[in-house]
C-alpha cells in the first residue's frame, strides 16, 4: 500500500511542479527562455550528460535492488512481484526520460523558433530532471526497505 502512495505522492509532486513552471511563464516569461543564461548554457549537452549519469547511476542501482528481492523470495519463501514490477517500470522509464532529453536536445534549436518554444522546451528539461530525481529517490527507498530474509533451514 505504501508503494502506491509513494508513486501518487511523486506524481502529484510532477504535476504541481508543472503547474508552478507555467504559473512562472505566464507572469514571468524571460525566467524560463533562453534569455536565463543558466537555463541556455545548461539545457543542451550538459542535459543530456546530466540525465545519462542519473540514468546510469539509477540503472546500476535497480539491478542489485532485483538481485536482493530474488533472495529474499528464495529466504523467505514469499513472492514480490510488484515490487519487481515496479523496478522494471522504473527503470523503462528512466530509459524513456533519457530518450527524452535526447529528443529536447536534438529538438530545440531544430523546432524552437520563437520565445515561447524555447520556453516550453526548458520547462520539458526541468521535468524530465525531475523525474529522474523522482525515480532515483523512489529506488533508494526500495533499496533501504527490502527486509533481512531469516534464513529458513537454520
């Protein structure tokens, strides 16, 4: 139960991050452009080696993560399919956020002509990082809950 609540929690947490980027465009639209020198310098390449080196970390992470359910299942005699699952969607997902940045990298000075583009194009950087973020603290949490198996053939 606690697991649903969590990924609620974090979704929720994405869409007020969202609402709270379009509230700063609508009242300040040059907080969010290419006229923020930081958001221009940082959302190209350093994007895209920003959210490989999370997806990278995350990645190496879930494997152990399934490795120590696999051997609690066999210790403990007690299956934990969605909680593996939820491991395999986490890190698809991280797979397809990646993608994503690559799309926003390779996309924004292609289709961003106009201020308001580039703008939107910035606000899809800083949620997919996000929700990398997001990702990374929901498999920490997995990786400090998984219990000690007592040992079954003592």
């Amino acid at each position: 139960m606690m697991f649903w609540l969590r990924k609620l929690s974090q979704w929720a947490l994405l869409l007020i991050l969202s609402v709270i980027l379009l509230i700063i465009d609508h009242f300040w639209p040059d907080a969010l452009s290419d006229k923020n020198s930081f958001l221009k310098d940082f959302l190209d390449s350093d994007l895209l080696s920003t959210v490989g080196l999370m997806t990278s970390i995350s990645l190496a992470g879930a494997v152990p993560i399934h490795f120590a359910l696999n051997d609690y299942e066999t210790k403990a005699g007690r299956k934990l399919p969605d909680t593996k699952k939820a491991i395999r969607l986490s890190s698809v997902t991280l797979i397809l956020l990646f993608l994503g940045a690559l799309v926003v990298v390779i996309g924004k000075p292609l289709v961003a002509e106009s201020s308001a583009w580039l703008t939107y194009f910035n606000m899809a950087s800083i949620v997919i990082l996000a929700a990398n973020a997001s990702i990374m603290y929901d498999l920490l949490l997995t990786a400090l809950s998984i219990p000690s198996a007592p040992d079954r053939n003592p």
